[in-house]
C-alpha cells in the first residue's frame, strides 16, 4: 500500500508553486512556475533514488532500476503544468502519486522485475500551447519534434524558446526510450463516480477531441451613429454561431460537448461596433462519426449566420484527436488491481483527453481514476479526499507490480 | 472663405501622429501619440498669433483677441483624440477647420468684435477613459475636476497620471472661463447627409446615450468533462444577451442603438468553459423615455437569462446622458451661413456626442456637419472629401462672423 498521508502532504506541498488566493494553481506550461516544481519534481525523485532525465521537448523521466534490465520500464505519470484557474489534482495526483509508488516501494524493500519509470509530460494542458498533450503526442510519433518547438503561445513565444528560458529543453530524443506500459493514474473531472459512489474508474478509453480556431469578421462602425439593420457586428455573429454550437451539441446526445472557451474582440472600444472577434472552439464525443457530423453541422451553421448577418465566419480545425480504445491487459490489470483491494469501480470513458490517450497508439496504456467534488475540475475549487487520493494510488501500485513482474 | 486647400493639407499633416497602416489614426487621449499632436497644436497655434493656455484636465484653449475684450469669446473647436481604430476626421476636422478659420481671418486681416476662441477638448471619444466627453462635461460642472481625475483606463491608470506623463496638466481651473457661444464642425459619422446629396448638416441637437459596465458571473469548469446541461457558460449567458439588446433595440423603432464594444472573458482557456465575461454597454435614442424603456427591457433580459442559465448578469448605468436641443438662436446661425454660401443644407439631429452637446448645458452651442463616406466612422476607412471639409470649414467661418460681430 502507498502512504496516503505522505500523498497528501506533498500534494499540498508542491501547491505552493503557482498557488492562487482561491485555493488553486496557475501554472501554466514552462512558466517560471513550471520551472519551479519541475526543479523541486527533480530532487524529490533523486532523494528517492531515482535516475533523472529530460527530453527535447523539456518532459521528465525518473527511472527505478529493476532485477532485469533488458525489460522496458513500465512507465507511470501525468503531468504538473495547469490551467490558468486550475485546481491541486488535475495531472499533480497522477505525479505525485507516482513519485509515493517509488517512495512506498523503497520503504517496503522491494524491487520490480522490470525497471520502473516516473514521467512528467510537459503541456498537459494545452492552454498556452496548442494542442493539449503534445509532448505525449510527440513522443508517439504523432508530431515530430521540431513541429511542437515551433508552436507558439498568444504571445508570439515559441516552445523551443520557453524551454530554453526555463532550462528545460534536454538532449534525449523525444520517443526514443522504451516504455513496457503506461499507467495513469487522474481525477475524473467528470460527476460520474460520485454520483454513483464509486471509489475507482477503470478506463476503457478517451473520447475523441477536434479544436478549432476561428474568427468572425464584420466591420467597425460608430456605435452611436450606426443603424441597427446596417451594422456587421462581429459579436453578434459569434454570438449566434456560440448559441448554435450549444444546440448542435444537446442535439447530439448527453455525451457529444462544444465549447468556445476563448474570444477576443480586435481594439475592442465600447463606442464601436465590434468588427472582428477571434475565438477557439472545442468539441468531444466519444463517436467519431458524431464529431465528424457536429462538425460539417457547425460549418453550416457559421455559413448560414455569415451570410444572414454580412461577415466571414472561419473555421480552421488545427487538431483532431480520435476516440482512444485502451489495452484490455492493462485495463485488466488495473480492474485486478482495484479488485484485490475490495475498492467499488465502474468501467468509465474519460472524457478529457490525457497523455495515456497518446501514449496508447504505441504501448499498452490505461488509467486509473478517482473521483472529484461535484466532478468540477479546470476550476480553482477542484477537490478531492485525501481518502479516494491514497485509493487511487495504491491502484497505480498495485497494477505497476502487477506489471512489473 | 476659408482656405480649403490648406485646410486639406494639414488634416494630412498631424494625421502622422498615431497613423495607422491601414489610413487611420490610433490616437488614444492622453497617450504619447496625443501628447505629440498636442505639442503640434500648440506650436501652430502660437505661429498663427494665439494665445495657448491648457486647463487643469488638459484641454488647450488658443485665444485670437477681438476689439472689445470684455465680451467673451466665441469659441470653436472639437477634439484631437481618436478610437484605437480611428479615422482621419472625427474631432479633428472640427480642431483643424478652427485653426484655418483663425489663419483666413489672419490673412484677410479681419478683427472680429468678440475674441475668438479655438478649443482642443480632453477624452472626447471615451475608449480610454469613460465617460466620453469628460473635460466638456466638467468644464459644463456635470463633474468636477478631482471626478474626471480619478478615472481609470483598464491597466488602473488615471486620467491624473496620464495628464502628468505627457505634460498636459495645466494650471486654469475647469470650466473658469467664460464662453459666448460654442460652435463644432464635425463629419456627420452616419449616411444621411451623403444619401441625400446634401452638403451641410444643420445640427438641432444629441441623441441621449447611456453607457453600463457589465458581468456575466457562471462556473469555470472542463470543457470535455462538463455535460452541456450541467454547465454554467458566461459566454452563453453574453451571447444571449446580445442577441437580446439586438433585438430590443430593432423594437424600438430606427432611431434606437445598443451596442456591446468590449467583452473579456476571464482568465480564458480553450478547454475550459467560460466563468467570466466582463462587458461595456452602449445605448442610444434620441427620446429620454425611450432610453429609459431600453434600459427596463435590457435589465429583464438580464434577469430571465440569469435566471435560466444559474448565471449572475449584473448591469451598472455608469453614464447617462439626456438628449440635447441646440440653441435655437446659433442653429440659426449655422443655417444662415450655409445659405449665404449656397450650400445644400437639412436640420439633422447627432447620432454621436459630442463637446457641443455638453457646452449647450452651460453656452448657447450648436453645430455643424459634414458628409462622410458610406457614414462610417470610428473605422480607419473613414472618409471625407476635400470639397466637403472645405465647405464645413466655409459654415464656420461664416457662423463665427455672425455671431462675434
Ligand atoms: N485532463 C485534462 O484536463 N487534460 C487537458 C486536455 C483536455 O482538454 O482534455
Ligand atoms: N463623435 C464621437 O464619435 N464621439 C465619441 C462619443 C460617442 O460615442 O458618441
């Protein structure tokens, strides 16, 4: 078993890093903060004996040897970047708890067959670089490296450049070390196993994911002056197209989702009419045809209210993540795992995308989820119990030996 | 006559401070671009034999002296700063049109019987700082001086800080000097002058504006994880409601306008859904009771949205102001200057506010206008033609004899 108590304190620990007056974490990808806990993410692992590396795109790999050497390591981890109002749980349990499994296992004396391996993914979150998990996506050979060093955040900064001012761009090539499995062990972010009061999610898989960026362009013209029927008011346009993508989505069933979590109106000045406004899009469902469909149903719609409303309606797709089945051996292995410590589970989808769902297409992967308060997450009052944390984490123990032997 | 030519050639002349790639002008109030066309002014003015003092908030005052000093002068003038995506001719026709008047006078060699004077009046757009304007509005007492003072842009600084970083606090007391009457040149920044082939609008009087800063409060939460019957999207809740003030407005009848110029969602990340929208509200109509009528509308819209969506909208009036008659007797003055001229003319009431329009509280005012393209305005396009500046500047001139004499 991991030492729950431990769990928690150094998750309450590395809080500080980015800590908000609200009880959450702002540490966006690579910010100082970033580097911060990345450096404490270090010692920490070094102080557990735990060999430490990093690749070219700045993520971080601990490694415990095993009795055989020639195996690959059987990997775990998540990831402690967050979003801007993001909470203590989201990536930092799946880290942290990892770190807990190697401290637990020197405790206890025991050494795995196959060498182990602690991973910190950088940018999880896909807040400041888009897409979400791209060093996972790299590594599985979905990207190459150079295309992430060049993606750039709102600023104008490149990847390649936030990692050198942090310190963090390393010398292994991303992808090339073994991995024997992975395991994730996350929050739910979702109200389902609370709702059903279940201590552990078993995960069969990821839903698939499509992001957008797009833009709605009118004309600025004085506010005051300016007849109603005359005007291309941009916001309207995108207030339109937002109030449709709430619609497509509840047409498509409770699982399908749209969301336009950023816009922003170009020299916005409250005596003119908005004449651009660019904003993001993001749309889920586990089905691939579904996003398929919501899609060309969104075009229609920017289409319809474009032509109604007199402004250009674009919508780039610049990532599309298809739904993710997971390893049945390792999911098997996790529902053993969940079963040898008489924990209540339920199969579930997850319904935020994770590095488990990248790392999938190229070794066995799956995850382990818990439950969050009123399955709020992305949000600073995200919350757990130190109880279902020290659950979660004697799982990702369990399933690791289960593995590693 | 006025010199059309010269007045023509030096519109184009200060258009360099703060010009845009596209034509336009960014001339925020009080930035260093404004401080420059400021410095400008004041040099060009004294050149023409002026006597230059700046009052306490900012706005320069040029004096050409009459033969009775005892009567006060009769002033013209309008505003050097822009929107963040201004044109050419907004406020600076009225301006620059003045300093022509005092230069034709100089080369004619005429002395009036009143003084003259040519205003340059501080934050007349209100983009930077709200209420637009705000010096007329004080030297007019609707505020004091320490009021104005203490408003804030949106990085916290204050008019204050900003009259003293680009030297532009002077040392007259607001609204200390006496006015006989107040004239204003300005393009019509809407499409009935041009519609209608007319040349000089007579301007009767202001519509009434009022302006609310706004919030739409819901719950960040993940945009995959969050089923869209779950969510709490103050974006939903914006959208909504503009669509809503839309609709309102078009209700009202052609006159009434209501315009949303800035939304900012908080701490915005592409996947999550959004928890915060701050907003600016602009509505118009030239009836007070109309004006009233929107607002009860807007706050109800405001209420069953909020209640519908578990959103909080909160709407604050942070400025009203009441339709505007111009004094009758320099409307007439206007009229029959452009009919000495020949020039096509109609009564016409201002879509825009305007220093007038505060003066009128205080001095007999009125004003003058000109066409402008398509009626755009607060656009980079926005456009004028050498003949009609000319024949705005010819109005005043002629308007300013009538009533110094
Ligand atoms: N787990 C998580 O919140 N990942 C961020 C990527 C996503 O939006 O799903
Ligand atoms: N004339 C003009 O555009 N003034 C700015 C204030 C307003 O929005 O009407």
């Amino acid at each position: 078993r991991a030492d729950g108590s431990r769990l928690w304190a150094t998750i309450h620990e590395t809080a500080r890093f980015g800590g908000t007056p609200k009880g959450g974490i702002n540490r966006l990808t690579l910010s100082a903060e970033d580097g911060r806990v990345r450096d404490w993410f270090r010692d920490a692992c070094e102080a557990a004996g735990l060999t430490v590396s990093v690749d070219a795109l700045g993520t971080q790999y601990a490694l415990r040897a095993g009795k055989d050497m020639s195996l690959p390591p059987i990997a775990f981890g998540s990831h402690l970047d967050t979003q801007p109002t993001g909470g203590k749980f989201d990536g930092v349990l799946g880290v942290l708890a990892g770190l807990e499994v190697m401290r637990s296992l020197n405790d206890a004396g025991i050494e795995t067959r196959a060498p182990l391996l602690l991973v910190n993914w950088t940018n999880e979150e896909g807040s400041r670089f888009a897409p979400a998990m791209m060093a996972s996506a790299a590594y599985a050979g979905e990207f190459t490296t150079d295309e992430i060093l060049a993606k750039r955040d709102v600023a104008g900064t490149t990847v390649a450049e936030a990692l050198d001012t942090i310190g963090y761009r390393g010398g292994e090539a991303v992808g090339e070390r073994a991995i024997g499995a992975f395991v994730e062990l996350h929050i739910e972010q979702g109200p389902i196993l609370e709702a059903e009061g279940k201590t552990i999610g078993v995960v069969e898989g990821g839903q698939g994911i499509a992001w957008f960026d797009g833009s709605v362009e009118g004309f600025e013209s004085h506010a005051g002056t300016t007849p109603m029927p005359r005007r291309r008011d941009a916001l309207l346009g995108l207030s339109e197209f937002a109030l449709a993508a709430e619609r497509i989505a509840l047409a498509h069933g409770p699982s399908a989702v749209a969301t336009i979590g950023e816009a922003t109106i170009q020299a916005p000045s409250r005596n003119v009419v908005p004449g651009r406004v660019a904003f993001t899009m993001d749309t889920r469902d586990p089905r691939s045809e579904t996003l398929t469909a919501m899609e060309e149903e969104l075009r229609a719609a920017a289409r319809e209210i474009g032509e109604r409303r007199r402004l250009s309606i674009v919508l780039e797709r610049i990532w599309r993540k298809e739904p993710v089945p997971f390893d049945p051996k390792v999911v098997a292995a996790v529902d053993a795992a969940a079963e040898g410590l008489g924990l209540s589970r339920r199969r579930i989808i997850s319904g935020a995308g994770h590095d488990a769902c990248n790392l999938a297409a190229k070794v066995p992967a799956a995850m382990i989820f818990v439950p969050c308060k009123d399955g709020v997450s992305h949000n600073e009052s995200e919350s757990s119990t130190e109880g279902d944390c020290a659950a979660g984490a004697d799982v990702l123990l369990q399933t690791i030996l289960r593995l590693a032997n």
